[in-house]
C-alpha cells in the first residue's frame, strides 16, 4: 500500500504543476485584456472630454476667416491628452488605417468630422460628432497665422503621453471648421 502512495507523489506533483501554470496563464491573459480595455476607456474619456469642449465652443463661439491676414484669433479651446503607452493613434476628421494593414494614410474621412483611435492589440474605435458643423482640419503656421493645411486633412497623433493641443474656431469660403494648431509631419 505504501508503494502505491509514493508512485502517486510524483504525478500529484506533475497534476499541481500544470494546474497552476493553467491559472498563472490565465491570469496573464486577463491582466493582459484588462490593460487594454483600460487604455481604450482611458482614450474613450479624453475623446468624450473634448467633445463637449468643442460643441460648446461651436455653439458659442465666434470664427476667424483664415483668408484675412488681419483678423484676430477665432474663439480656442485647448485640450490636455493624457493618453496610454499603448496609443497607435489618435486621429481627428480621418481614418488613418483604413485597411487595417498597419500602413498610415491621410485625408479626411466624412468630411472630417469623426475620430478614430485604437490601442496596441485593441480594434479601432470611432466616434462619429453628430453635429455637421464640427469638421476637423490639420493647420499649418505660415509665420504669422494658423490656416488650413494647403491639403486640407485631418490631424493624426501617433504616440502616447501628454500632449496639449488648441483648437481653433475658423471659416473658410463661409464654412466653418475647427483648425487643430499642429501638423502631425504625416503627409503621404
């Protein structure tokens, strides 16, 4: 009887092994997933942030023509991004991967009025702005003034941190757009 008690030792041993491997795994797993849905909320809120800043300044505001030379500043709202490692990207009026194969391109999407963000190993989030009057630009600084990117695109950021931008109440040829006062460098 003792004989059989000690053949059972060693695959008692291997069972207990194999059993907490199994739960360390899973473990990681779910700490894994759980990071990423964190990062993604954490996005989602500083998206949902500046949302409401814009649609106040929208509504409220008063724009700047970019043609005039002279005009004083549209009405600004400055943003603080305090976004994840994680971060892929962070883009305002265009989808910068739309075939979802990790190569970044630039243009507008719905007439630029949508964000898009995803973290590293999430899926891609999009926030359509329900109003039609919110449509981003990239700006671009001439020496003087912000104006619109000469190619008219969305802005795209691509790293995690703190990241401040201003965004700016504008017009041009009477439509009105919110000029983001940064260029991403992303021209393709």
């Amino acid at each position: 009887m003792n004989d059989v008690a000690s053949e059972m030792i060693p695959i008692r041993l291997m069972i207990s092994i194999a059993i907490i491997a199994a739960i360390t795994v899973m473990i990681a797993v779910g700490y894994h997933n759980l990071s990423i849905t964190l990062a993604e909320n954490q996005v989602e809120s500083e998206c949902r942030e500046l949302e409401s800043k814009l649609y106040t300044m929208i509504g409220s505001g008063v724009a700047r023509d970019v043609d005039e030379v002279n005009m004083g500043d549209g009405t600004k709202r400055s943003h603080t991004f305090n976004l994840p490692d994680n971060l892929i990207y962070l883009a305002f009026g265009v989808d910068p991967d739309i075939d979802n194969d990790g190569v970044a391109e630039t243009g507008l999407t719905n007439d630029g009025s949508v964000i898009f963000y995803r973290v590293q190993d999430g899926s891609k989030h999009v926030i359509w702005l329900s109003d039609e009057r919110c449509v981003f630009r990239e700006g671009e600084y001439t020496g003087e003034k912000w104006v619109i990117n000469g190619d008219g695109q969305g802005f795209i950021l691509n790293s995690g941190g703190g990241t401040t931008l201003a965004f700016e109440l504008v017009e041009k040829n009477h439509e009105r757009y919110i000029l983001i006062h940064g260029n991403d460098n992303i021209d393709l």
